[in-house]
C-alpha cells in the first residue's frame, strides 16, 4: 500500500498541471442555472477535489481561480494533497498566467511554477522579438528552451479559459509548461451531461493531445457557468492521469 501510495503522489508531481488563486470569494453555487453565460466574470474560482485515475484514490485538493479587467489577466491554479497522502509526500503546487486578451482570447506572456523546495520555474512570452515571437522556459536564471511562437499558442493554464473564449480554434497549437512545450491537436468533442460535487452540468467537452502522446487534457466546459471548467482529464505517455471534479464554483454576484 505504501509503495502505491508513492507511486501515485509521484504521478501528481510529474503531471500537477493544476492550481489556484487564493482569495474570499462570495456566492458559492452547486448546481446548474437554465440561462447559457458564456462570458468570463471578471474574477471567480472553482474547487476541485482532485483523484488519480478514474474512480481512483482522492489525493487532494485543488483551486482554479483568475481575475481580469478585460484588457489583462490572471489566473491561478493551486493544487495540495491532503489526508494520508499528504503524510506521505505533501505537495504544495501552483501555477501562475498572466496575459492579455484581445478580440482573438488570451495572449500569456508569462507562465510561473512554485513548488517548495524547488527553484521557480517559469515561461516567458515575447510575442514582438527581433527574430520573431519566442518563448524562453527557464529554471531560475538556467534557460532550458527557446523557442518559436505562433498566434494562438497557450500555455497549460491559459488554455483553460482560451478554448472557451473563443468559438474557433486552430487545428493545432504549441501549448507551454514550466519544463517544455508540445504542439497539440484540438477537438471539440460531444456536449455531455456530466455529475460532479458541486451538481449537474451541461458541458462542452474538449480534448488536447499532442503527437507523442506526451501531453493530455481533456477539459468540460460548463454551459451555464461562463464556460468554466467543471471537470478536467490529466494525463501524459504513462497513464498517469489526474482527475479533477468541481465541489464548488464561486463567482461574486453582479449587484
């Protein structure tokens, strides 16, 4: 049991593509309204519980949250094990994007990683270099990639809100993490009814694989919540997969 316990905290380290914004925020709803809102509130957040494999082991928690003023962004994604597990291995991961959004959705120009004891890991975004657009992914001072940038490309976490943001996407697109980048393939899938925590959702459902199998999400988009995500598929060329499920989604009420 230990050595699978290992073995699953470790998956998490190896994929946490998944984080949040800490902050009071009012009106926590837990279940679907009958009006579609496909606009982003300008700051908001989702709890997740957080499980490897599906229908497997609940490992810990995790929060999505942004804020924006329809000009720039912010966006958090912040992920802990809890119970058992963290005795094992505690985990205390975050990501942070921060951008600009414009008629074509989101445009990041920096992608950070904190995660205790580790020297920060960021993606630095230069969309009007010399030589072209270019994203530099670096540890601490240590540059590890350089490399070309097209319009349209994310990263793990921008691409969260931009295939909900935009109605059309391109076929394929690099999508950039703290360590390097894949292009992937993006597809619209079936609008599926799913079941989490926080209630029933109609949802969009979206899938990014890049070629080599390297880089997989798979994201349900809630028709009714501005398109925010209530459940997201995780996973990489092991198998290792996260699941995420909504247990709550907090938008500030408009008045």
């Amino acid at each position: 049991m230990k050595l699978m316990i290992k073995l699953r905290t470790a998956a998490v380290v190896c994929i946490a593509l998944a984080v949040v914004l800490f902050g009071m925020l009012p009106d926590v709803s837990r279940a679907d309204d009958k009006t579609p809102s496909p606009t982003w509130p300008e700051k908001g957040g989702v709890d997740f519980q957080v499980s490897y494999g599906k229908g497997g082991l609940v490992i810990g928690q995790a929060r999505y949250s942004w804020a924006h003023d329809g000009q720039k962004y912010r966006k958090q994604l912040a992920l802990q094990t809890t119970g058992v597990v963290a005795v094992v291995h505690k985990l205390d991961y975050v990501q942070t994007s921060q951008g600009s959004i414009g008629e074509n959705g989101l445009t990041p120009v920096r992608f950070d990683v904190a995660h205790q004891g580790k020297a920060p890991e960021m993606a630095l975004f230069d969309w009007n270099g010399e030589s072209g657009a270019r994203v530099s992914i670096r540890r601490g001072e240590r540059e590890r990639h350089n490399l070309e940038l097209t319009p349209g490309d994310q990263d793990v976490l921008s691409i969260w809100r931009q295939i909900g943001h935009v109605d059309t996407l391109p076929d394929s697109l690099l999508i950039v993490a703290n360590k390097s980048a894949r292009r992937a393939r993006i597809v619209k899938l079936e609008e599926v009814e799913v079941s989490v925590p926080a209630g029933r959702f109609m949802t969009r459902h979206f899938s990014a694989r890049s070629e080599d199998g390297r880089l997989k999400i798979d994201l349900w988009l809630a028709n009714t919540h501005h398109r925010i995500p209530v459940r997201a598929i995780l996973g990489d060329d092991k198998s290792d997969t996260l699941v995420l499920e909504a247990t709550a989604i907090r938008i500030p009420s408009s008045d």
